[in-house]
C-alpha cells in the first residue's frame, strides 16, 4: 500500500504475527435467578500490513516544490517516507524528471 495524503491520525496497530484471543461471556436470567456462559476461545494471528506515506506529495499539474536557480546552484527538494505498517521496512526510493524538464541531475 502507499499513501500520498492518508489522513494524520492514524490507528495503533498490533505487531505482526501477534495472537489475539477473544471469548464472548453471556450473562441472563434463567428464571432463577443471574447465570452466565462463556463461549469459546477464538484465536487469529495478526497478518503483516504494509502502508508508506511519503510527503508532500506532487504532480506534474500541482507539483510539491516549485524553485528558482541559476546555473551552478545546489538545489534541496525535502521529502518525509513514515512507515505505516506493523512491521519495519526499509524502502528503496527512487525518482525521474519530467520529461519537459531541464534540470541536471546529479546523485
């Protein structure tokens, strides 16, 4: 998953592979008086979930930055990745121009 504008609040999540149990437990009136049952355990794993959010965000029509140079300057275009998961990950980024810009790249 990848989310350029999720919202800012954002769940607590369990961590991957963590067991949770739940039993139900009735209570009512039999007739003579409060009783209660309880149901059985049921027990599922938490599944591994991957979400980044990277921002701000752009596009080509409303891009994120927008700068002002002259030949020779050193330009800085700054970027947060948050990981949304329930587990680490360590993503690989990567970007290109557009094919309209002339702007030099170097890494």
């Amino acid at each position: 998953m990848f989310f350029t504008d999720p919202p800012e609040a954002v769940a607590q999540v369990s961590p991957a592979g963590t067991l949770v149990q739940n039993t139900a437990r009735m209570s009512f009136d039999a007739g003579s008086g409060a009783a209660s049952v309880n149901s059985n355990t049921v027990s599922t794993r938490v599944a591994t979930m991957f979400g980044l959010r990277l921002s701000p965000h752009g596009t080509v029509a409303a891009p994120a930055f927008s700068q002002l140079s002259i030949p020779g300057d050193t330009l800085y275009f700054r970027f947060t990745v948050a990981n949304l998961a329930n587990v680490p990950d360590s993503p690989a980024l990567s970007f290109s121009l557009h094919a309209l810009s002339t702007l030099p790249v170097t890494h």
